[in-house]
C-alpha cells in the first residue's frame, strides 16, 4: 500500500511520502491553533512545517514542484504560516499590542525585500550565463572569466530567504507566550537585518570585475581558440535531457580519431549530462551565435539524431554532413527519410545499407558508408558458461515508444511470462533484469509492468538466498563491497562532489567554462577505477543472484559480458548483443509470426522467436547449456558479419577511414568551388565584351 501511494503521489521514497504528508496537514494544524487559540500547538505546527517544506526541497520532491503549478508554491506557503501567526495574536487578543503592528511592519518589510533579492540572484545568474559554455577550451588566457558566488548566496537563495523569518516567528511565539514584546522585537530586528545583509551581499556580483564579459567578447575568444586550434571533425547533437546517452556512446569514438575532433552542442542540459572526455566541447544555445562561429576549417560533421536543430550546421556548405545515428536496429527510426538531407549517411554493416535500399526513402546506395560499430569493442565473445556456475539470462527489453505499437516492448505482454519462466527454470539459471531508461515514461501499463516485473525478480532473489543449492562467499562478497566503497568514494572525490563545502563556489556555467580543462591523468585514472568498480560490483553479490539493474552503471555492455544470453525486442540492444555471439532471443510482441517476423526484422534472423507466452524460452536455455549443439550458432556468425561488418580492420579503422575519404571530398569541393568562384569574373568580362563587339 505505501508504495502503491508512493508511486501515486511520484515521491521517491516512504520518508519522503510522510514528509509531504505531515506538510499538507501541518497548515490545517496551523489554523485550528490560531484559532483555538493555542501558542504551544501553534509553534509545534510551524516547526512541522518547516522542517518538511525544508526536506521536501532537499530531495527535489516532484510534489513540491507541482505545488507552485496550482499556485501553492514556497513563498505562498510562508506567507500563509505569517498571516496565521498574526491571527494567532488578534485571537490572543494582542490585537492592540505593539507586537501586533511590529509583527505586520516585519513582514511587510521582509516581502518587500524579496523583490530586490530575487532580481539580484536572477540579473547575477543571467549575467553569469555564457552565449558559449565549453569543455576543454582554453578561454581563460584570452578573456577573464571571474570566479562564481559563494555557493552559500546562490544555492537555493529563495528559500533561504525565505526561512530568514525563522527569527521573527520565533521571537513573536516567544512574546506572545510570555506576554512581553521584547523577544518578539529581537526576533524581528534580526529578521530584517538578515534580510538586508543577503541582498548588499549580492549587490557586488553585478557589477564591475566580477561581472562575465559581454556576449560579444566571449564570441570573438571562442572564435580566437578555434583559429587556433583548427577542428576537422564536429560531432553535433541536439536533444532533450534524456537523451545523453546518444551522445555518450561517440565519446570514446571520437577520442581515437586521426583528425582534430570538435562536439558541438545546443542544449546546456547536455553539457551537464555529457559522460567525460577528451575533446574540446562547445555548448552554443543560440541559433545565431553558431551561424557566426568560425568553423571554416572543419570538413566533416557527424550527426548522432536527427533533430530540427540540425539544419543550423547543415546549412555550412564547406563541410561534409554525415548521419552516424545512435544504434542500429530495424525500428523505422534507423531509415528516417530525414536522413538524405546528408551528403553520407553511414551505417555498421550490409544491413544498415539494404534497409534503405528497402524502404526507399531517398537515400542513394552511393552515400552510404559501412563503417562498423567502434563503440562495440569493449563487447567479449563468448565460449560457453564458465564452469562452476550457472548460466546467466539478461533481459532488457526497450520502451514502448511514443506511438502505442505493441511491437515496440515486450514488457507489457510477455515480460512478467520471460521471467515467471527464467526465475523457474530447471536447472537454474540467473536472471539479470534491465529495463530501458524511458520505461513507463509514456505507457502507465508499462510502467506497472516494469514495477511487477521488479518484485517478482526481488522475490525470487529473496527465496534464492535460502535455498542450499545456492552457496555464496561471503568473506568475498564482503571484500568486494568494500572495494566498492572505496573506489566510489575516490571517484566521488576526483569528479569533484562533495568539495563545494571547502571553497563555498557556487560552480555555475561560467566558471565551468573557465576551469573545464580536462585533467589527463584524472581523466585515466576515472577510466581506470570505473573498471575496477566493474568487476568489484559483479563480485559484491553472488554469481546466482538475480539482480534488478538500473541507472548509469553497471553499463549495457558491462550486462553483456557476465551474461550468456540475452531475451529483448527489436532494437540496437539487440544488434549490439550480437556482436557477442552469444545466444538470444527476440519477442514477437505483435504476433507477426516467426516467418514474418523474421522477414521483417533483420536482427532476430539468427535468435529464437519468443511468444507472449514465453513457451519458446527452453530453447534458449537449451542452447545456452551445451553450445556444441546450438542450431542457431553459425546463423548468429554470418548475421553478425551482416550486420556490423567484419572483424578486419577495426571498427575505429574503418571509421578513420571513412572520415579521411570524406574530409578529401569537402576539400576538393571547396577548392573547386573558388575555382568556379574565381572564373566566373572572367567569364562575365568575356560575355561583355561579346556584347560590345557584337
């Protein structure tokens, strides 16, 4: 019942439930005090009050945020605590006291001060906002860029405001119960005071050299590195927050290019999400100010998705425009007809080229590319389940996409059946459960089907434990986690969590932008302790336990490789899970038919076909069990080669490659271009002085 309310009022946790519970009745608590009239209930309630609003804030709470949409937002809410406490003293009968009026003067005067400060914190964020945030850039030696507030100002500055009335409300209390205005007028005085000591604290950060420079200076000094620097290879992405990881998975790509690489970026919620790296990143919001950047040496742009905000790079005509895409899969996405807007369009294997050859969409066979998957290296091969454990079965199916086609996900017809089945086979096997991270965002059948498929794996890890066929090293599991604890702890350390406390900084955009040099050695030793996190995580608990995954880590591939098959719908989940050559298995949700099935997708041409039902899963597991006599092994071979291209040379060779074949193609248009360019004069004279002759 508690999480079934929890998921209804789309808090995160019981504590956080009971903290917006005991909120929305504090403030009825509050009025029946006032007009009992009772001090003791009164102040009781305020406390209660304070201290959920206060919590509710901390966690981010989806409620509280929901509470300012129906006009019940935080100052709403002080104020109404204030206009009780005055009718408290008019029921005490203190109505013609000099507390009374004291009490209205303070908070007049204290809601007169919030205009002043919230203008302040918002002209200072404003000022402090970059036309350009960058990563790696080096602008600090070429315009200054001051340090940010103290963290203490700017971190959630209205509602510190706001609880400065802490003072008065107390003191008032205080009068009012012992019937002298003193307390209540100290409390007051340092209620105000405060108030008024925040908002000149905040006046210097407006002016002078603690200001940012102008849009234009930051501009010209963008354009100064990049003269400089001279980029050859853009990768462009645009997108909403959650849609990082499409950007992510080309990181380490772009990293190992032979040419000068460059990420460009539109939104600043992607700068935030951005994995860390290598390669100088510019974020540029503005439309304009990207139309103005000078990327007159870049010669080719790669594009991750295909979003309206593309067309402000398309338009560059001296660069080569390619769609690289963020997976490979059979969904209608992988041959959006957007894609012939693209001088290239490059795909893994003969698949991706054969896919738009069928859906005839405008893109020409001579504009595609196969260039391999270079984000499937880190995915190992597979020689059979490791002796001395049981078979692990990852299943992670996708989302169920915004057009409500039961095809999509497999999570809502079949994913209770696949792992009812999994959880129950005989011999054991061990059931790691994914879900896509959109799960549920669209379909409320999804997400109770995520939440039901959740529980049974939890209870099924739950009986696993006292079942004596399953034994764990506990010393072992012990060591592990505190492994865990300590990477975490120095992962926490060198990405720079926790260190606001010592210098107070606010770390906002600009001052981001002043000191986002990479570290290298920082930088390897993250990738180096990430994988040590890895290995330590998958030898926290035991190799039989099921698991539910979620978040960030462990990664996709990181599940691949401790799995020994995989069940999931059609997606670029499954197209990378072949690289593997391990067994799997695709649900036919929308009960195609195997044939059709099949004949539609390319990808589940070498997987066994699974039912809503589920009743095809023994055959996986058969398969799993005794590799030597899988049908399905060869098929899985040639598919693979089909679709992600041969094992030589490397992905990241032919990705080099094609990036060199094409930057060539942008200089010989650009040269032959000023050719044209130049001759065309000459021409014109020529056909003038025909004219003159004639």
């Amino acid at each position: 019942m508690i999480s079934t309310a929890i998921r209804v009022a789309r808090v995160g946790s019981a504590a956080e439930l009971a903290a917006a519970a005991l909120m929305m009745l504090g403030f009825p608590a509050l009025m029946l005090a006032a007009l009992v009239p009772s001090v003791p209930a009164f102040a009781a309630a305020a406390a209660v009050t304070y201290l959920a609003d206060h919590y509710l804030h901390r966690k981010g709470s989806y409620l509280v945020n929901r509470l300012s949409k129906v006009r019940a937002g935080l100052s709403i809410r002080f104020l109404i605590r204030q206009l009780l406490l005055i009718l408290l003293l008019a029921r005490l009968g203190l109505a013609d006291d000099l507390i009374y009026y004291g009490a209205i003067a303070c908070f007049i005067a204290f809601y007169g001060l919030q205009a002043p400060h919230g203008a302040l914190v918002t002209l200072i964020r404003n000022r402090r906002r970059m036309p350009v945030a960058t990563r790696n850039v080096d602008l600090a030696s070429r315009i200054r860029i001051p340090d940010a507030p103290p963290r203490r100002l700017m971190h959630r500055s209205a509602e510190k405001m706001l609880h400065l009335d802490l003072a008065a409300v107390a003191g008032i209390l205080v009068s009012a119960s012992l019937e002298s205005a003193v307390a209540g007028f100290v409390g007051i005085g340092i209620t105000v005071g405060l108030g008024c000591l925040y908002v000149l604290a905040l006046v210097p950060y407006v002016r002078g050299a603690k200001v940012p420079p102008n849009a234009e200076r930051v501009l010209a000094a963008v354009d100064d590195w990049l003269a400089e620097y001279r980029p050859e290879t853009v990768l462009y992405f645009s997108g909403s927050k959650d849609s990082a990881y499409q950007l992510n998975m080309w990181l380490e790509t772009m990293e190992q290019l032979d040419s000068k690489p460059l990420i460009i970026l539109r939104e600043r919620v992607i700068l935030n999400n951005m994995a860390a790296t290598t390669v100088p990143v510019i974020c540029v919001p503005g439309g304009v100010h990207l139309m103005n950047l000078d990327l007159t040496n870049v010669r080719v742009a790669l594009y991750a998705a295909n979003v309206g905000k593309n067309i402000h790079l398309l338009r560059v005509p001296t660069m080569k425009h390619v769609f690289i895409g963020h997976g490979d899969s059979d969904k209608l996405a992988s041959v959006n007809p957007y894609s012939k807007v693209y001088d290239e369009v490059w795909t893994a294997g003969r698949a991706g080229r054969d896919r738009y050859a069928i859906a005839d969409v405008g893109v020409r066979d001579d504009d595609i590319v196969e260039v391999g998957r270079p984000q499937l290296a880190p995915i190992q091969g597979w020689s059979g389940v490791p002796e001395g454990r049981i078979p692990t079965v990852l299943y992670a199916p996708t989302w169920e996409g915004w057009d409500g086609n039961p095809g999509n996900t497999s999570i809502v017809l079949a994913g209770e059946n696949i792992v009812n089945q999994l959880v129950k086979a005989d011999p054991p096997v061990r059931v790691l459960y994914k879900p896509h991270p959109f799960t549920g965002t669209v379909s409320k059948e999804a997400g109770a089907a995520h939440h039901r498929i959740t529980a049974l794996v939890e209870q099924a890890a739950a009986e696993r434990v006292t079942d004596p066929r399953f034994l764990a090293d506990a010393a072992a599991q012990t060591l592990a986690k505190a492994e865990l604890t300590r990477i975490e702890a120095r992962l926490a350390e060198l990405s720079g969590k926790g260190n606001g406390k010592g210098n107070g900084k606010g770390g906002d955009e600009a001052e981001a932008t002043r000191d986002g040099l990479v570290d290298i050695a920082r930088h390897e030793e993250i990738a180096r302790l990430r994988a040590e996190w890895n290995t330590e995580y998958w030898r926290s608990f035991g190799s039989h336990e099921h698991r539910v995954i979620t978040g960030a880590e462990p990664r996709l591939y990181d599940c691949f490789n401790v799995s020994d098959a995989m069940v999931s719908d059609i997606s670029s989940v499954v197209s990378d899970f072949i690289a593997s050559g391990k067994p799997y298995a695709v649900t036919d949700s929308a009960e195609l038919g195997v044939e059709e099935f099949k004949r539609a997708n390319t990808a589940v041409r070498a997987a066994t076909i699974l039912s809503n039902s589920a009743g095809e899963l023994g055959e996986l597991l058969d398969a799993v069990r005794d590799p030597a006599a899988d049908p399905l092994a060869e098929d899985r071979g040639d598919l693979k080669r089909y679709l992600l291209g041969p094992d030589e040379p490397t992905s990241i060779e032919q990705f080099n490659t094609a990036v060199s074949n094409l930057a060539i193609k942008a200089e010989t248009r650009n040269v032959g271009q000023e050719s044209r360019a130049a001759a065309l004069p000459e021409q014109r004279v020529s056909v003038a002085g025909d004219d003159l002759t004639a």
